[in-house]
C-alpha cells in the first residue's frame, strides 16, 4: 500500500474521492486505525480532554503533542499523519510559529500540522508553507477559542467563513477542518476553494470527515455532540471485561489451571 502523502491526500478532491479522517493519541490506536485503512490520522489537541481529562482543549502543552505524536508517528504506515499545534504556539509570532512547528516535523515521523484559524492565520500559514511545513487549516468552530466564544456552538456567520476559507486556502493550506457550521455554507467552501474541506459537524457535501476516535469507539462518558456517530460501544465492552475479571479473581476462578505454571 502506498504511503499518503501530503499532495496525494490533497489530490483526493479533483479525483472526487472522499478523505476519511479519525483522531489517535498513541502507538496501539494509531496501528489500528491505520490498519482500518483511513486517509489521515490526527493527533488532535482533543487529547487535552479524552486523554488527559481537561475540560477543554487549552491546556495539553506543545512537549506532550510531540510526545503522543512520536508514538502515533511510529505506528502509522499508510496514512497521513497530522500533529494540531497546541493553544498559543502558533500565537507569538511567525519565527516562534516556524519553530514550534519545526519540532512536531523534526522530533516525530508526522508529516503535517494544523492549526485553528483562517483569515487571522494567513500570515503564520505561509510562513510555514514557505518553511516547507504542511498546515491543515481550521475554520468554524475553533475550540480554542472557547472563552472569547463562552462555549462551543455552530458558527453561522457565512461571509466570514468563506473569507476564512478563502484566506487560508491562498495562504497554502492543503486541506481545511470545518467544524460544526451549517451543511449550506460548508457545501458552498467546498465548491469555492480547491483544497479538500474535512468537516465535522459540516455536513454531507465536505470532501472528506473527521471525527474523535474515542466518539467514534463508544469510549466516551460524558457529552457526545449531536455531529458524532458512534460505531461501537468498547465504554461497555471494556467495564464489562474488567467486571468479570474483577469477579473471577473474588470468586478464586481466576487463575485456572491453565495460566498456572508447574
Ligand atoms: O483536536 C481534534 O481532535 C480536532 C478534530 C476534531 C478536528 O481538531
Ligand atoms: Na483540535
């Protein structure tokens, strides 16, 4: 099989093929989600909250991206792998941008980064495609904005989306995050620019979609968006395992003879 490269991935669009795209944090998940033969894998800054247990996606640091994109990076054969740069690293100026990125391309085997941001962004994007560093751009709804936003909703303001879209798609990104903005507007960035949209919470008409691969698994406790579809249910699966070991090792039935050794 071969490897998805940037340009490959992005080709996707004009070949009318659509990019499916899931999230992974680790070596055991990325394998799996490779071998289950997506387009792209993202290391998301949403580890700040499935994995860490944040209440948003503020806090995970650019050293523990890098961290969980190694062993993401070391697992992923096939597909894309793209690694989010963590709240404010693409903030302080194009020269702290270049190297923050730098480090996700130097220290780990992923292949591109994304960040949050369209119009406002254009700047810090080309300077990255100028620096040879890939960007996946993110417009709608930028989840680290979530205090100047006061929580995650749709964002409805098309004219400004399409600006944004518009804005970082001249600025050479090579594919764009929508997420969670009206079907309409969504179809209509994806016929108005030519990198591939990747949506969440954006409707059928994207060129592609992502989601969280713990949403995705059933992993999830807690809140599960509206835009999420669950494909399995390992939450029960796993605390049902656990049960009956936990059971098994009271009622003295585990270990049996064959796990003994003589
Ligand atoms: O952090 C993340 O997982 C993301 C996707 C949901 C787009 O940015
Ligand atoms: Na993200």
């Amino acid at each position: 099989l071969q490897r998805i490269t940037v340009p490959r991935f992005a080709s996707y669009k004009e070949k009318g093929k659509k990019l499916s795209m899931i999230t992974a944090y680790d070596y055991a998940m990325g394998q799996l989600v490779d071998q289950a033969g997506v387009e792209g894998v993202l290391v998301g800054d949403s580890m700040s909250m499935v994995v860490q247990g944040h209440e948003n996606t503020l806090p995970v640091t650019l050293d523990e991206m890098i961290y969980h994109a190694e062993m993401v990076g070391r697992a992923v054969q096939h597909a894309l792998v793209v690694v989010d740069m963590p709240f404010p690293s693409y903030h302080l100026g194009v020269h702290k941008a270049i190297e923050n990125a730098g480090r996700i391309l130097k220290e780990t085997r992923c292949q591109a980064v994304k960040l949050e941001g369209g119009a406002d962004q254009a700047e810090v994007i080309s300077a990255l495609v100028k620096a040879g560093i890939p960007v996946m751009a993110h417009c709608g709804l930028r989840p680290q904005n979530v205090h100047q936003l006061g929580g995650y909703r749709v964002q409805r303001d098309e004219p400004a989306l399409l600006h944004d879209a518009r804005a970082a798609a001249e600025a050479g990104a090579f594919a764009m995050v929508l997420e969670c903005i009206p079907s309409t507007t969504a179809k209509k960035i994806t016929e108005l620019i030519d990198i591939p949209t990747i949506g969440i919470g954006a409707g059928p008409d994207c060129d592609g979609q992502v989601l969280v691969l713990n949403d995705v698994l059933g992993l999830a406790t807690d809140y599960v968006p509206r835009f999420v579809k669950s494909y399995a249910n390992l939450g029960e699966t796993i605390t049902k395992a656990v049960r009956q070991y936990r059971d098994e090792v009271r009622g003295g039935e585990f270990p049996a003879n064959e796990h003994e050794y003589e």
